[in-house]
C-alpha cells in the first residue's frame, strides 16, 4: 500500500518580505550598490590573476641555470648509451 504524500496549501497571502516593506527608491540604491560592489570584487580579482600571472613570468625569466636543470626531464644517461 502507498502513503499518501502530505498535500502543501498553497496559500496566495504570504508573510510580507523585506522587498515588500521598503521603498522602490531604497531598494534600487541597494541593487545599485549591490551591482557597484560585485563589480569591484570582479575587478579585484582580475587584478590579482594578472599580477599573479606577471609574478610567475617573472620568476621564470630569472631562474637559474641550475633551476632550470633540477626542472628538465631529460636524463644525460639515457643519451649516453
């Protein structure tokens, strides 16, 4: 035998929300500032990728002979043969 689902009211009148309760005026500064942040969270994070990346070129272009040595794959012994 299978149970019956519990049935969900589906009531048209629900609690008032906080969009609700505030003027559009109000809320259309929050969006604004919402959107002027979230761009400058994007910007950041841009910035740090790219300098990150500059960071890593960098220190690549000053490694060392030994460095790039200990780096390589290739085996001496493999070519000696």
């Amino acid at each position: 035998m299978k149970k019956a689902k519990p049935v969900r009211k589906k009531t048209e009148e629900r609690s008032p929300t906080l969009k609700d309760s505030l003027s559009n005026d109000v809320l259309s500064k929050l969006q604004l500032t919402k959107q002027a942040l979230t761009d400058q969270e994007t910007a950041r994070k841009e910035e740090e990728a790219k300098q990150k990346a500059e960071e890593r070129r960098f220190k690549e272009k000053n490694k060392s002979f030994e460095e790039l040595l200990e780096e390589s794959s290739l085996n001496w012994q493999d070519y000696k043969k």
